[in-house]
C-alpha cells in the first residue's frame, strides 16, 4: 500500500491504548514511562519496517491533553488529529486536528459526501472572500 504512493501509514501509538484510563491506573512514573513507549516505539517500528519518516499521530480514542501534546512533539510527531468530527479550521491545532472515521458499512458514500460539502465550502470561500 505504501509503496503505491497513494497511501500515507503512520501512528496510531504502539498497541491503542486509553490513556485516560491508564493515568488512573499507573504511578506517574510508570505512565510516564508508558506514554514514552507508546509514542516511540510506534514510530521506530513503522519507520524500520516500512522505510520513511513517520510524524504523524492519531490519538487513540481521542484521548489527549497538553501533557501528552507535549510528549508527542518530543517523540518527533509534528501533526496529531483528534476525533472531532468537522472540517480542518486555522484555528485548530496542529496536534488536534479533526477527522472523521469512516467505519460503517456505507462509508464510501458518508466520504462522497464530505468530499462534495467540502468543495461547494471551498467554493464560497473563493468566490466570495
């Protein structure tokens, strides 16, 4: 797929993790220690594996704070997207940008969609600054 050139693969952290749920359940020490193997360890096997640089992340679950921001940018991640479900705005963060999943059964279709609202957007944009 990679080598197609049409597909982009790149971290989605070592095994998808709820963070949320293991701060609670660590020491800090221990978490902190976890999100480092998460957000290294991801980016080192998928480079060695599949060649390339990997610096983009999708957060598992959408779960992140400015602590774990943070910790990604020191992994070497330079964009991360959120689960937010709208377009991409200037206001949005680097580290938190929108997406939306594509998961059911109708999903070239819900894309279709997208893809067409986000033209007609694009054209209003342009024609009427």
């Amino acid at each position: 797929m990679k080598d197609s050139g049409f597909v982009d693969i790149q971290s989605h952290t070592y095994w998808h993790p709820n963070f949320k749920k293991k701060k609670n359940d660590l020491s800090a020490q221990e978490y902190e220690n976890f999100v480092h193997r998460q957000l290294f360890k991801s980016r080192e096997v998928l480079q060695q594996k599949l060649g390339g640089t990997v610096d983009m992340l999708a957060w598992p679950f959408g779960i992140y704070d400015d602590e774990l921001i943070n910790d990604a940018r020191q992994a070497g991640y330079i964009v991360a997207f959120s689960m937010a479900r709208h377009p991409v705005t200037r206001s949005d963060s680097m580290m938190a940008l929108p997406r939306y999943l594509m998961i059911n059964p109708v999903q070239g279709i819900v894309f279709e969609k997208l893809l067409a609202e986000s033209s007609l957007s694009r054209e209003k944009r342009e024609n009427h600054p």
